[in-house]
C-alpha cells in the first residue's frame, strides 16, 4: 500500500521553525517621536494658494485656455501604454510580471506622480 501525503500550498515546503537569537546585551528603548498634525486651516489654504494645482484650477472656472500638447507627448499615456504591453504581451516573450495587486500599486503612484508634475492639457490633434 502506498502512502499518501498532502499537497503543500504552492508546492512550497514547510521550513522547521527556528528559535531568534537572543544576545546577552539588552537594547534600550527609545522613545518614540512626536508628530504635530495640527496645521491649521490658514497653513493649508495658503499652501494650496501657493501651487500650481491651485492656478490651473482658478483658470480652468474663469474660462482662460492653456497651450496643449499632443497626445503622443504625455508621459501619463506613454507609461500606460508600457504597463498595458508589460502585462499583456510580457509573459508571452519571457518577460517576468508582478503580481496584479503590486502592478496596480505601483502604477497608482506612479500615475500620481505624473498627475503632480503635468502642466499642460492633452490634445487629440
């Protein structure tokens, strides 16, 4: 008769535990720092009046046009295009791929990056 043994989760097997290393010396404790989060309305207002978002937006409700680029010039689009070849043809040509829930992290700040750096509107033609 023949013995059967239970698939490990992903085929990994499991590793014996191992007790830490506990050295002789006793590590003082530090406290931890302070955070001050209390900024105040007047500091955030005049933070945002401060940056460029903030002019953009103002120009946007008072109807003033700015210079667009074309679409081919967008970092935004350039780096979706990369991502949506990277996770579609990628593992076809041997190219490793991350997980979808790393991909998409990545591509987030990513995105708010470039979101934070774009000064100028997209145009089609």
């Amino acid at each position: 008769m023949q013995t059967i043994h239970p698939i490990e989760p992903d085929g990994l097997k499991q590793s014996p535990i191992r007790k830490p290393n506990i050295s002789a010396t006793p590590v003082p404790e530090t406290p931890a720092p302070q955070i001050v989060a209390n900024v105040g309305w007047p500091t955030l207002v005049l933070t945002w009046i401060r940056t460029n978002m903030s002019n953009d937006i103002l120009n946007f409700f008072k109807g003033d046009t700015m210079d667009s680029k074309l679409w081919y010039a967008s970092k935004t689009f350039w780096t979706n295009i990369i991502t949506l070849l990277w996770t579609f043809i990628g593992p076809v040509i041997g190219i490793p791929t991350l997980d979808p829930e790393t991909m998409l992290g990545i591509l987030t700040v990513i995105n708010v990056i470039l979101r934070i750096v774009t000064k100028q509107p997209v145009a089609l033609k």
